[in-house]
C-alpha cells in the first residue's frame, strides 16, 4: 500500500488521519498481544471520529459490551442497507446490490446471535468483502487503478483512510480472534457512522 500519500504535504491531512495511517494501522496489524492491538484500535477508531462510546467494546462487563455492538450492527446495517438501495447502479449491476444486501444480512445476523460465541476469524472475509463491494458500487471498477487510493483521500480524507484500513486489512493472510473482531468493529463503525 502507498502510505506516501498520508505525508504528502500538499494535500495537508488532518494529523489523526496520517497518524493513523502511518503509525496506528501498521501497529495494529503487526501487533501480537492483545493489550497493542486493543490500544492500537482505539487510536484507529479515534481517527475514525469515534466518540468514548467506541471503548465499550473493550469494556468487561458483558452485558454493556453485548448491548453496544448489537447496536453497532443494527445501525451498520441499517445505515449500508440504505446506502446500498438508494445507489443508482446500472442494469447489469442490480444483481450486485441484491447479493451485497443478501450478504450483508446474514454477515450482520451472524454478529447478532447469541448461541454460540461470534466466529471472528470466519466473518473477517465477508465483512471485508460486503464492505469492498459497497465501495466497488459507488466506484466502480475505478476502485481496481493504483491511483484510486489518492483520489479516495483527496475527495475525502475520512474514506480514503477507511479504503486504506480496508486494502491493509484484505492484504492480511490471518488475524488473530481478538485482531479480526476489533477489524470487524472498526470498519462496522466507520460505516454505522458514513
């Protein structure tokens, strides 16, 4: 990935979006204790413009920390779902937003249930597929160019931050339990809030 565009000096960046990119998201994905990656998450979710209600997914107490992410999810889902349907798509792209929709409510249920413990490593493909795909119907196959990081962080620091989170993370091979249900609530959050 091209962290040179969070540093370059023309496009003036807000520093928590070039700390992040530079310093927090290489920290987080190279970290191996679960104390880094919880501290590293948070200062990503913080250049994310997450408010303290962010910390309750760190928090102990359960029954909160259940309560929160519900929420999350529901908003996430809301929130993408409407940004999915209003998007004017070609023809040929209607299949596209009807399997993202799909895709995005059982993703989105497997979060909610309460049967058994949420399987992290196993949604991690398809939380950063539904989100990649919601990026590729805005974009188009543009999303696909060597140049479409600068443009994303050109047009609007926020996103291109969040494409840059997004690439670093489909670039991983594997992350571990607590690393990937962090991801999932990091990218849930950016886009519970877009």
């Amino acid at each position: 990935m091209h962290q040179t565009i969070f540093t370059d000096p023309e496009i003036g960046l807000p520093e928590p979006i070039k700390k992040a990119a530079i310093e927090y998201l290489p920290a987080f994905l190279a970290a191996d204790d679960a104390k880094t990656v919880a501290i590293q998450a948070l200062l990503i979710a913080r250049a994310f413009h997450a408010d303290g209600s962010f910390q309750q997914v760190f928090t102990d107490a359960e029954p909160v920390t259940h309560h929160y992410q519900i929420n999350l999810i529901r908003s996430f889902e809301k929130n993408v779902q409407l940004l999915v349907e209003k998007m004017w798509v070609e023809k040929s792209n209607e299949d596209v937003k009807d399997d993202i929709l799909y895709r995005l409510r059982c993703f989105c249920e497997s979060m909610r249930q309460t049967d058994e413990p949420v399987d992290y490593v196993g949604l991690i493909p398809e939380c950063l597929g539904v989100l990649h795909d919601v990026v590729l119907l805005l974009f188009g196959d543009q999303i696909d160019s060597s140049s479409f990081l600068e443009y994303a962080v050109r047009i609007d620091p926020d996103f291109g931050l969040f494409w840059y989170y997004l690439e670093s993370l489909r670039a991983q091979a594997a992350l571990s339990t607590e690393k990937a249900r962090l991801a999932i609530f990091l990218g849930v959050y950016f886009l519970a809030n877009f």
